[in-house]
C-alpha cells in the first residue's frame, strides 16, 4: 500500500470533472503509457488510478467522491497530456 496520501481533481477548462483522496502507489513494472484508470460502479465512471508514463509509481484514487463527469458519455476518458 501507499504511503504517502495526496488530494486528487482533474480539470477540464474551468470544470472539475474528478476529485478524491489518493494514495501514491508502486507496481512491479512501470506503466507503458500516462493514463487515468476508472472502474464501473453503481452506474457511474469512478476515477481509480492515475498512472505515469514510463514510471511504476501511481496514484491510488480512493473514496466515494471520485467520479467522472457524465459528459464523458461513452467516449474513453482522456489520457494525461505530458
């Protein structure tokens, strides 16, 4: 588990379409690609992780606030621009 715990929003122009508490995480191989990671749950899109490119560190979102913007629709959430 992480050790170190970080607040999380993901902004789109002026609007807040994620946010949560998080935790800093490692993986045993570092992700290929930045990305945000979301799960399905109770019918809405719940932002899970942030991953960094070329990095096995990572961002455990947690908590019931973290939730996609239902403007998303059913296009992929956006990655993470450098």
């Amino acid at each position: 588990m992480g050790s170190e715990k970080v607040r999380v929003e993901v902004v789109r122009g002026r609007t807040i379409v994620a946010s949560g508490p998080g935790v800093w995480v490692s993986s045993e191989q570092p992700s290929p690609y930045e990305a945000l990671v979301y799960r399905h749950e109770d019918g809405a899109n719940e932002l899970s992780e942030i991953r960094f490119r070329h990095s096995a560190d990572a961002i455990r979102v947690e908590g019931a606030e973290a939730r996609a913007d239902a403007g998303h629709g059913d296009a992929s959430p956006p990655d993470i621009d450098e």
